[in-house]
C-alpha cells in the first residue's frame, strides 16, 4: 500500500505543478526573472539557519522549475545564464543535506546564493 501513497502523492504534486506551471507562464519574462532572482535571495536568507534547511530544499527545486519554464522563451544570453545557474541549483540540492550542518558551507552556499540574485535581476533590464 506505500507504493499507491507515494503514487497518490507523486500524482498530486505533479498535477499542482502544472497549476503553478500554468499560472508562471502568465507573467512577463522580466516578472519571472524577478520571481526567480526573489527565489534565490531566500535561498540566501534561509540557508543561514539550519532549522530552515526543508524550505531551503523547497525553495531550489521550485526555482529549478521556474527555471525550465522561463528559459526557452528568453534572450540566448538570458538562457546561457539561466543554464549555468540551473547547473549551480542542482549541485546545491545535491549537496544540501551534508552543507547545512556546516555553519561555515552554508555561509559560503548563502553568499553565492545573493551573487546569483544579484545577476538575475540585472538580467530584468
């Protein structure tokens, strides 16, 4: 019976991915740049405290996802950008469960989390 549960929840999850995803892609490109580099600065802002570390989880795959959606309908420079912090996210994500004991990995993670959301607002001009 997991099996059907996890299934049950996988299903749900996706089906609210597609309402997010659908609602997203209402917005502008410089409105998603925006919600994505807002994204980023929580990641920064949360990864100070290990308490926070499930919604520093959330938080990247949700920008992860934001990511695929606003890249193919952007500038080739946005999208190269775009890729290279998909890439950054996802090493993150991997790393996250061993990083956030470490006050000191988190600071560095926090600190190239603000630089990030720094370039992608940049990129709204």
């Amino acid at each position: 019976m997991a099996g059907l549960s996890e299934a049950k929840h996988l299903f749900c999850k996706m089906k609210n991915l597609e309402t997010i995803k659908k609602r997203y892609l209402q917005d502008d490109l410089p409105t998603r740049l925006g919600g994505i580099a807002a994204n980023i600065a929580r990641i920064a802002s949360w990864s100070s405290d290990p308490v926070d570390w499930e919604a520093v989880q959330s938080m990247l795959e949700e920008s992860e996802f934001f990511i695929e959606w606003t890249a193919p309908e952007a500038p080739l420079n946005v999208q190269a950008l775009l890729v290279e912090l998909q890439i950054q996210l996802a090493l993150w994500h991997r790393i996250w469960p061993q990083v956030y004991t470490d006050p000191q990995e988190r600071e560095k993670l926090s600190q190239l989390a603000r630089t990030w959301s720094q370039n992608v607002l940049m990129l709204r001009e």
